[in-house]
C-alpha cells in the first residue's frame, strides 16, 4: 500500500468528539495522524491515495491537500 502525505483541514476548531471521530475514520482508511496541527485545525496525515475522496466527504473536513515541501530563497 503506496502511501502519501497530506494535511487534512476541519471546518472549524474541532470538538474532542469530532476529532476523535475523524482520527477512526483515518485510521479505518488506513492511514495514520503524524502531527496535529491545531493552529490551522487540522492534522498531518499518511493515507493511501485511494483513500482521499472518502475523507474529503466527511462532512467535518473542509480540505486535504497533499503534503508538501516548501522552501524560502
């Protein structure tokens, strides 16, 4: 199973519930939380690619994007 990074956003500050919820549901896609993000409400994440469009249509999450590396010159 190819995984890929990406940082999910939440529609607003989430609950305990909602979070707890959203980290099952990461986990049942088979991915896993790296860190949490709570500055922009969200969290870091490892998830197949497969699994993104499930995610995305979660009522709780506003975006996911896929993780990048980004650089000042």
């Amino acid at each position: 199973m190819n995984l890929a990074r990406y940082i999910v956003v939440f529609n607003s500050a989430p609950s305990d519930s909602v979070k707890a919820n959203a980290l099952a549901k990461i986990e049942s896609l088979g991915g896993s939380v790296i860190s949490d993000l709570s500055i922009i409400n969200g969290v870091s994440v490892e998830l197949p690619e497969s699994s993104v469009s499930a995610l995305e249509a979660d009522e709780n999450v506003k975006y996911v994007e896929k993780d990048s590396q980004v650089s000042i010159n």
